[in-house]
C-alpha cells in the first residue's frame, strides 16, 4: 500500500470524544480501532471506547478484536 499514514495521539478525559475530535480535525478515509471484546457487566460499566467511535465517527470505522 502507499501513502498510507498512521497517528499516535495523547488525549485527556473522554478517550472516545477525543478519538472522534481528531477523527472530526483529520478527517481520514478510515480510522482502525482495537477492541478487547470485554462484553457483559464490564462493558456495560466501563463503556466502549470503539463503540463510541463506530457510533460518533464522520469517518469508516474498522474494529479489530484482540
């Protein structure tokens, strides 16, 4: 592949609501995301950073689970 470019971020508070900031600034032809597919209670407690980026992303998201 070419021109295929990747980015590290450091983001403070909201992990998802930061992705999607940059995915908003950036605007990228897709974003890929890692999930570790904790599931259940966890989920429901922790929340789902990758969940949240499918849902609030201008941009494709690929999820891929560990």
């Amino acid at each position: 592949m070419k021109d295929v470019q990747a980015k590290t971020i450091l983001i403070e508070g909201s992990a998802g609501a930061g992705i999607v900031s940059e995915i908003e600034q950036d605007q990228p032809l897709m974003v890929v995301i890692g999930t570790r597919g904790l599931g259940g209670i966890r989920r429901m407690v922790l929340g789902s950073v990758a969940a949240y980026v499918v849902a609030n992303s201008p941009s494709n998201v690929f999820v891929a689970k560990d």
